[in-house]
C-alpha cells in the first residue's frame, strides 16, 4: 500500500512539472504549487516512514518551497486588478 501512495505523489509532482513543460500551465499558478506540495508532503511521510534522511531532505524541502508557492499565488490572487 505504501508504495501505491508513493505512486500517488509522485505522479502528482510529475503531473505539475509536464503540464509546465508542455505550456499548459505556469509554476506562477496555484495548481501547480498545490500539486506539487501534495505529491512532496506524501512522499515526505513515505520518506519517515521508511527512515530515508537524504529523501526526506528533498521531499520536505520540495514541500515547503511548494507551500511558499501557494502562499504566493494566493496574494497574487488577492491583489487589486491595477496592482498587475
């Protein structure tokens, strides 16, 4: 099971980063953090479960710099209209 929800994240991950490659969305966009947090934060827990400090290192990393994105898109978002 564990490896399914491995899986999971990381197509998570990989989804955000073809959708970037293939110009379909931009790593300025909310969903694309979003992602990106989601598929690192679960294999951030895979990485503790399993005792993987190098792995975990990157994950968690990859988890926060993904969090500092969504918090950034979502000022983005919050900002008046003339502000762009």
């Amino acid at each position: 099971m564990l490896q399914v929800i491995s899986v999971l994240g990381a197509l998570a991950i990989l989804a955000a980063f073809a959708a970037n490659l293939f110009g379909w969305i931009q790593p300025s966009n909310l969903w694309y953090s979003v992602a990106n947090f989601l598929g690192s934060a679960v294999l951030t827990v895979v990485a503790v479960i399993d005792q993987q400090l190098g792995f975990l290192l990157l994950e968690g990393t990859w988890a926060l710099v993904s969090l500092w994105g969504i918090f950034s898109a979502l000022r983005g978002r919050r900002a008046p209209p003339s502000a762009h």
